[in-house]
C-alpha cells in the first residue's frame, strides 16, 4: 500500500512539474524585480517633509514619522539612531528620547538596554516624505484631531 500511495504521489509530481514551465511562461515574471537597478531611498526619491515637525498620528500606538534624514548605520554592531535618541543622550542633543515601550520585555520587565525586537528603527518608523498617495486614503483613525500630535 505504501509504495502504491508513493507511486502516486511520484506520477502526480511529475505530471505537475510537466505543465509547470508553461504556466510560469505564460504568466508575468519577477526577474525583472532581481535584476533592477536597486532603488533609492523613498526620502532621497520624493524629498524630505521637513516643513512639519510631527506629522499627526491616526491611531493611539502608531509609531511617530521621522523628520530628517535617515543615513545611519543600523546593523548588529550599531545603531547610529540611539546616538541621539538614546535616553541618555537624548537631553542633550534635542531629540526625543525612544519609547519606554522599546526598554519593556514581553514578561513586563523593563530592561537597560533597547530590546532586540525594537533595535532596527526603521522597521516601525518611516521617514517623513513630499510623496502624493498613489491612491486615495480616506482613513481617519481613532485619535482625535487635537490629541494626534
């Protein structure tokens, strides 16, 4: 039974990889995407909002824009983030400080040093843009116009 079972499976999959090529030929690719030229950076491609300090939030746990450039270096060794918004630092070179949030493990202890799942900013954290929405949003959020900023 088990080698009949193991047959089938062997002639289905090969009658799969059979039609395989020609649906993949027929369809749109994704090399284009691999071979591209690489991107730049969304802030260097449209132009930093920098007229505004805060952009409003739309809901209460959105993470704040950021309203300059973002050329650090984030990587295992450094974040060139916490230079400035480091509690510590954070006084003294006028940036806001990061969150509590980002200091608090899953068990609720708070910790000395930024968490791991929050070490790479950028991933919660864009930069402010001049971009135009590529479609209407007509998103209102749940935070009240006078208490977003």
């Amino acid at each position: 039974m088990r080698r009949l079972i193991a047959l089938m499976v062997g002639v289905m999959g090969l009658g799969l990889v059979s039609v395989l090529p020609a649906c993949v030929a027929e369809g749109p690719t994704v090399s284009a995407f691999n071979n591209a030229a690489p991107q730049a950076p969304v802030a260097e491609m449209y132009g930093l909002d920098l007229e505004q300090k805060q952009h409003a939030r739309t809901f209460s746990t959105q993470p704040p824009m950021i309203p300059h450039k973002t050329n650090y270096d984030i990587s295992l060794k450094a974040n060139g983030c916490m230079k400035c918004h480091d509690p510590a630092n954070a006084k003294k070179e006028e940036a806001p400080a990061a969150g509590k949030s980002h200091y608090v493990d899953a068990s609720g202890k708070v910790q000395d040093k930024l968490l791991g799942t929050r070490y790479f900013c950028t991933q919660c954290h864009a930069p402010m843009t001049k971009a135009t929405p590529l479609v209407e949003n007509t998103f209102q959020g749940d935070v009240p116009a006078a208490k977003a900023k």
